[in-house]
C-alpha cells in the first residue's frame, strides 16, 4: 500500500472517530431511566423501568380539573423497599419507626415519607411509584416514574421525574 | 327572514338550541364556573358578540370592547397601553380575554374584581382612564332598543322579559360571550392531552421540561391546564388568589413601583402589596407582546431575561432602580441560570401554547 494512500486512511478514521465521539458528546443528555433506592439499607437497589414492570403492580385513578379520572399504574412503594431491605411489616416497629424516605427528582425537588406512611398497617391506601398514565408510559416533564399519593390532598408530594429514594434511619 | 336579520356569521338555530349552550370542552379542560343568574345560552353569547364588536357602544362611536382585545391578538391590543375612545391612554396593558371564564380575579391587580358581569361596567363607563366612555343618559340603550337587529337579539337572548334593554342586561350578555371564548386547542394540547408526539418540536419538549423543572419554577405561578394560578371553574373554587411582585422596579420613595401602576397596594394600602400584580394565563403568549402588566417588556426573550436575573435593572430615568433588591419580591424570583440552548427551548414551549384556532375562530368574529 503506497504511503500516502495509508496516511489518508489514517487520517479518515482518525476523522471519523473524532467525528463518532463529537456526535456522540451533542446528543442530548437522555435521562437515564432508572430509580435508584439508597441509604440505610443493606445495598443500593437501582431498578429499570422493565424490573418494575415485572413487580406487583396496582393502579389507582385521580380525579383531574376537568372531572375525568386519570388512572395511574405503578409498583406500590412499600414493594420497592422490601426489595431494598428497609424495614417493613413486622420489622416496621419500635426504632425503625423513626425512618423517612427522601423522594429526590432529576431537578432537585424533594419530598418526605415517613416508613409507617407507605406500610398497610398504618396506610389507609398505598403511595405508588407509577410509571404509565391512562395505560401510556408518563413523558416529558412527568416522566418516567412519579409517586402518586391518593390520600394526599394536594398534589406537592407527587414527585415528578422521580429518580432516587433515599432511607434514612433516625434510630438503629 | 328571522335568521337573515342575525348577520352573515350567524349561524342557523333551533329556538330551543338558542336558549341552551354546548362548551365542547376538550380533555384537561373543566367546565368553567357560570355565575347562577347568568346561565350561558348561545342567544345571549350571540348579543354579547354583537354588542363587543359595536363601536356604537362608545361615546364618540370609535371605539368597542375588540378596539383594545382584537381576535388577532388572542384578544389583546399589541400595545404597551391601550388607548380608549377619546385617546386618552389606560395606564396598563390590556389583558386577553382568551380563558377569562376561568379567572379567579379579573384584571392585573383588583383582588376583589371576581365577576365579568361587574367587570365589563369599567370600560364602559370609568373615567379614570376614559375607555369607552359611556354614560347611562348617553341614549346608547334608546340606539339597542331602535335597532331592529338588536330587538331581535334581545328577545332572544331574554326571552319573555319586558324590559331586557337595560345595563345589567347588556353586562350579562358581554360577560357570557367572553366567558365562550376558550382556548384549548394549541400544539401544546395535542401534544400533552392529545398524545400526538408529532404537534411540538423536540425543542419545545425540552423547554417543557425546563418550565416545570424546580430551578426555573414558572409552573409555580403559571400552573396547570390554564398556566395561571387564579384559575377557578365549575367544581374547583381554587385555592386563595396570590399576586406576585416580579421585582422589575424599585423605584426611589415609598412606593417602589411606579404610579399609578402600584399593584394591588392600589386596593389594599398595604405596603406589602405594592408591586404585586396577577400571573396572567400564558396561553397564547407569543402573540400577546408586550409584557408585563405595562407592556415594559417587548418580547418573550426580554421577559425570560428579566426572571433569569431574578428581577430588572433599570439604569436611568425616572424608573431607575434594581428590581432585584425589591423587598416585596415574590421569593420564587430567585433567578436562574440558562444556555443560549435552553433560553430557545423554553421559548419554543411558550410559542407551543399558541391557538390559532382560537384567533380565526368565526364564533368569536366581528359579526357585523
């Protein structure tokens, strides 16, 4: 192979990498489709959107301004912590009582649960994490996962974009 | 004969059909609240549409409701102040009417101003400023009750009362066109409501994400369906209406604002209130400039500019000052910070707000 023709082909590829790797920096920035359970728990649990579509699931519809009912669908919350191993059922007791879970979303907003709040034995109906709206997966600024708290009154605590829950135990 | 008599754009009816009215109100939307002695029928919104394009109904005949709210607009003047019949300039910017049925206060700043029947009084007969300028011994109600078109309108709109020529009757009928003005149906909706992926730019879904995300905190003020935070309607009263000081004066002395533009201290006297002033529905925004309550803002760029340094600075003039630093400030005006990237995306979600159904719509047209 003549040498410049070898040079040219280094070039070329050097080109296109350099191309592939630029292309690849100015995509925009997909936000990762995963919550994250951390804090005082045995280990950080990181769940995809398919390892809560296998999860028991449950759905609960909210009457919206216009009169309709928006039906969401998701995994109760109470399901995700005893997959993380934070305390629930007959360990939800005594010091573990003193626990909060920190619901964080991708923009910074959060919001406080208490562990008794998410388990049957203190909660009159279960707070979700829902990742579909009227059977479609939630989008844009809603999605892709956002707790949904029937019992709540106001809407503030329905975090949108959800991304992490963080256990803290206040008493161990 | 009878339907001749209605105008070009009137659309055959039923006698029953008249006395009902249909809101064919698309998803996300709710009924809005109708005030129980105005029920709404499509022959008193059919005289209201009337009565809103009539320039008769001013003292000098130059000018109607549409003169400062033009359809074109989204029901708004394209100007900093509007101008009333006389010439004599409003101190503020016209509102639109677009959405007005679902407002919890009416007007920029009267926290007590809650019912369009009582609203649509000030422009026809305030004096400060001159709008429309009429007065009740002016013979405008004699010009309704010679005018066959209008003896029609009447009887239809009033049907079996024996006097319908009268101020309240002619409210009645203005509030409850403006009150069939709704704008539901701009790409935003059929993408957020609709489901159509297709209707908004990928730019627009990123500057989505910006208005609701908790940095910038626009959907604070401007939230759900109606991107207002005084919306009522039929099964909501809605929560306690709040004005919001955006920090753009701090004027020297006492009142931080400039007169008569004080906000609702206007009607309170409490010095907390000066500069507090409603969050406008951002539906149809992009073809509502200017902005702010005076019109100080000639685009969408100026305004994003101005929370995003979380208040103006204004460098001379008798308005110069630091808008930031005004202690009335509402604490979300906080600023933030945008790329060139984003500033352009939450531009293009605002411009996906945009109805233009709405502005050509010939239920809301200038009948005559």
């Amino acid at each position: 192979m003549p040498r410049t023709t070898l040079v040219s082909r280094i070039f070329l590829l050097t080109c296109l990498c350099a191309a592939l790797m630029y292309g690849q920096a100015s995509q925009p920035q997909t936000p990762p489709a995963t919550l994250t359970v951390s804090g005082d728990i045995p280990s950080q649990l990181v769940l995809k959107a398919e390892d809560l579509s296998k999860m028991p699931r449950e759905t609960v519809s909210i009457p919206e301004q216009d009169g309709t009912k928006i039906e969401y669908e998701g995994v109760p919350l109470r399901e995700i912590l005893k997959r993380a191993g934070a305390p629930m059922d007959k360990e939800l007791r005594g010091k573990a009582l003193a626990s909060y879970i920190l619901a964080k979303a991708r923009d910074g907003y959060q919001v406080v649960f208490t562990l008794a709040e998410v388990a049957p034995e203190f909660a009159n109906e279960p707070i979700l994490v829902v990742d579909k709206r009227d059977g479609k997966p939630l989008f844009g600024y809603q999605g892709p996962f956002r707790v949904v708290c029937p019992n709540d009154k106001a809407g503030a605590r329905s975090v949108r974009m959800l991304e992490t829950l963080e256990i803290v135990r206040l008493q161990k | 004969m009878v339907l001749a008599m209605l105008g070009r754009n009137a659309e055959p009816a039923e006698p029953d059909e008249v006395q009902t009215y249909s809101w064919n109100l698309p998803k996300g939307f709710p009924k809005p609240h109708v005030p129980a002695d105005n029920p709404m029928t499509a022959a008193k919104i059919e005289l209201g549409r009337y009565l809103f394009y009539d320039t008769r109904m001013s003292v000098n005949r130059k000018a109607s409701c549409a003169t400062c709210h033009q359809q074109e607009f989204a029901f708004t003047d394209s100007r900093a102040a509007s101008i009333g019949a006389t010439g004599q300039p409003h101190s503020r910017s016209a509102m639109s009417l677009v959405n007005v049925a679902y407002s919890a206060a009416l007007t920029w700043s009267n926290p007590r101003m809650k019912k369009l029947e009582d609203q649509v009084l000030a422009p026809m007969f305030g004096d400060h400023p001159v709008e429309l300028g009429l007065r009740e011994g002016d013979g405008f109600l004699p010009m309704l009750h010679s005018d066959p078109k209008y003896q029609l309108l009447f009887e239809r709109a009033f049907p079996g009362d024996a006097d319908p020529f009268t101020v309240k009757k002619v409210a009645k009928a203005l509030a409850a066109f403006e009150r069939s003005i709704i704008s539901a149906r701009s790409p935003y909706d059929r993408y957020h409501y609709g489901g159509d992926d297709s209707a908004v730019s990928d730019s627009a879904k990123r500057g989505e994400i910006l208005f609701f995300n908790q940095h910038l905190s626009c959907f604070r003020c401007h939230g759900g369906f109606n991107f207002s935070d005084a919306t009522v309607s039929e099964n909501n009263a809605g929560r306690e209406i709040e004005f919001h000081n955006t920090g753009l004066y701090k004027i020297a002395g006492m009142l931080s604002y400039p007169a008569p533009n004080v906000g609702t201290y206007e009607y309170t006297r409490i010095a907390a209130d000066v500069g507090k002033f409603k969050a406008p529905t951002l539906r149809n925004i992009a073809i509502t400039a200017p902005y702010m309550h005076d019109g100080s803002i000639a685009t969408l760029e100026g305004v994003v500019d101005h929370y995003a340094a979380g208040g103006r600075t204004i460098e001379s003039g008798p308005n110069a000052g630091i808008g930031h630093d005004n202690p009335n400030k509402d604490p979300l005006i906080a600023g933030f910070q945008l790329s060139r990237q984003d500033r352009a995306d939450l531009i293009a979600f605002l411009e996906s707000l945009t109805d233009e159904e709405v502005c050509h719509d010939p239920r809301f047209a200038n009948p005559w």
